[in-house]
C-alpha cells in the first residue's frame, strides 16, 4: 500500500528559531497582539510504500531520526494521511 | 616541504578556491576533489571549504554527508589524517558525526560578514599544533547557521578534554561557551565557522590565519597520522542509509597545480 505522510520539522525547546521570534515581534503593529508563541518549521509531504500503516510509519520514523532531522536541533511529528 | 592538501568542492560551495590560494602561497599544493568522487586520491590532508553545499537545503551539511566522497573522508579520518572544515564544512562534519554538536541559526537574526577576533584555545589540533594557547587571532566570519551549541553532557566532555580549539573574544553569534571552534579527541579532525583561509594575504585584509593554515600543512607534511598512531577516533556516527545517487552529476576531479 501507498501511504502519504506528512513530517513536522521543528526545532528543539532552548533552539533559536529567529524566523518565529521576528513574525512575532512584528504582531502588534499588524493588530494581533493577542498571538503569541510562534514557532517557524517544515513540513515535507512525502509518500511510502509499505505492507501497514505500522510498517509505514517505522520507515519514516527511520528517515527521520537519520535523515529529516538533526536530533540536536529538531524533533519531528509524523502524521500518515491514509493509505490506498 | 610541499604538503598536498585536497580541497573538496560540493555542489554550491565557495570558498574552495580560497583554500587552494592559502595553501599554494604558503608553500603547499592543493587540488580540488569534486563531491562525487570515490577516493581521496594522495593528499596529506583535506579541507571541507565554507558555502553552501547542495544548497543547505532541508539543513547545512544535511545532504552534503551523504555526498560519495564523505565515505572517503569518513575513512580517511579514522585512520589519523588531518581533515578540516571551515565554515560550511564545519557544518558538514557536525551533520557526518566526525565532530559532536550542530549549528544552529544565529542569535538575531543576522547573516554575519564581518572580522572577528579570537583565541586559541588548544595546541593538540592539526590546525592549532605549535601555535600557543592564548595566541588572539582576527578572522573573517561569513556566516547565518553559526551558532553553536551541543547536549549538555557533550559539552562537559569538550571542556573537561580541551577540544574547544578556539573561542570568540567578542561572541558575535551566540555561540555557546564562545566557541567557534572544535576538534575530535585525537585532534585530527577539526571545525571552525571563522575563515582562516580568508586571512592569509594583507591585500584583503590581513595575515592572521597563515599561523592556522601553516599549521595545517606542517601537520600534513610532518605525518600527523603516523605521529599519532592509530588514534583515529570512533565518533559513533549517526546511522547511514544508503549513499547519496550522484547520478546525473558529473563526478569529475578537477585539478589545480
């Protein structure tokens, strides 16, 4: 089976994120001075062939850990959208 | 003396014909080995110049480890050689596990062009050998993912071993314990954001880095890796999947004299 997955990139609590800290900073001025905590990352869309939906997600806990990420600086979120 | 020194070039590196300028006019010579290569051919050492590998895309270094020549490089360190990385290759090596920690995104956010001064702080390095701890340096930094940081415990072990090779005198990048620089335990293999190589000639700026390129090639003419002995280091590398397909590249090595 196909499946489609999306992986969440996003740095590590006590990791500078400046991208985020910059769109904040720049809230009040647009009028949004009620967000807060925003956090830049990356998300990748990608599909895995696999037997299961566990198989499937052990792959791309794999490509992860080795590869979408650096352990030092990131986690990752991984969310299968369906197989077919 | 003439040590040979090889240079390797990434798709979207930059600084490679700086190394090979430094090298030549301090008496060595330099080829460059493109990313494709197998081999390392017969070099006495290797420098991972500054840029932007493949782009830095997804991260600094993150592709660039998988590039086939890595595989040589990865060997090549193990067995002692001396093996360098500046700037963007001090990224590479961070992201190939020959050296502990990351680099993360500048503190304020800023693409950092500037000279900085710093000090060495450890002679057991091929890049530092002979020159005197406290020696203060002014260096060229041309960087956004310079600031470095590690886990806790990786940082005491670089402390309490002294392989933080240099450091900022003025942080400029937020940099953890100033650190702008690091070596492996054997001191074969080191990582500096700061551009030595952009230091060599006064008529852009100045002569600082001579010492450090110097002493890279008297490490590689003197035989580091027979002086030390086998003390290739094992790093516990992050796990590898399969190598990087080059194909459609042109794994071609071009030469310098």
């Amino acid at each position: 089976m196909r499946f489609s997955a999306l992986v969440e990139v996003r740095t590590r609590a006590g990791i500078a994120d400046p991208e985020g800290a910059t769109i904040e900073a720049a809230l009040p001025a647009l009028g949004f001075s009620d967000v807060a905590n925003v956090h830049v990352g990356k998300a990748i869309r990608l599909e895995v062939e696999a037997d299961s939906a566990e198989a499937a997600r052990a792959r791309l806990d794999e490509l992860c850990r080795t590869f979408l990420t650096n352990p030092v600086l990131e986690d990752a979120e991984l969310t299968l959208v369906g197989g077919q | 003396m003439s040590a040979r020194v090889g240079v390797v070039v990434f798709p979207g590196s930059n600084c490679e014909h700086d190394v090979v300028e430094a090298v030549h006019a301090l008496g060595g010579t330099a080829e460059l080995v493109w990313h494709g290569a197998g081999a390392l051919g017969q070099v006495e050492a290797v420098v991972l110049p500054g840029g932007f590998a493949h782009g830095d895309y997804l991260r600094p270094g993150a592709i660039a480890r998988f590039s086939p020549v890595m595989a040589a490089v990865r060997d090549y360190a193990a067995d002692g050689g001396p093996v360098v990385g500046i700037c963007n290759g001090f990224q590479v090596l961070t992201e190939a596990g020959l050296l502990p920690g990351a680099l993360q995104k500048n503190a304020g956010l800023r693409f950092l062009c500037r000279d900085v001064p710093v000090r060495v702080e450890d002679s057991h390095s091929v890049l530092t050998a002979g020159v005197e701890v406290g020696t203060g340096l002014t260096l060229p930094v041309n960087h956004f993912d310079g600031n470095y940081t590690a886990e806790r415990r990786t940082l005491d072990e670089l402390r309490a071993e002294g392989r933080v090779v240099l450091r900022y005198v003025e942080n400029p990048n937020g940099s953890v314990d100033d650190i702008a620089g690091v070596r492996n335990a054997a001191g074969n293999v080191v990582g500096l954001m700061p551009h030595p190589e952009r230091a060599c000639n006064p008529l852009v700026g100045g002569t600082d880095g001579r010492v450090l390129i110097g002493a890279l090639l008297a490490a590689a003419g003197g035989g580091w890796a027979r002086a030390s002995s086998g003390a290739g280091e094992a790093q516990a590398p992050r796990e590898m999947p399969a190598r990087l397909s080059t194909a459609g590249s042109t794994p071609t090595s071009r030469q310098t004299a």
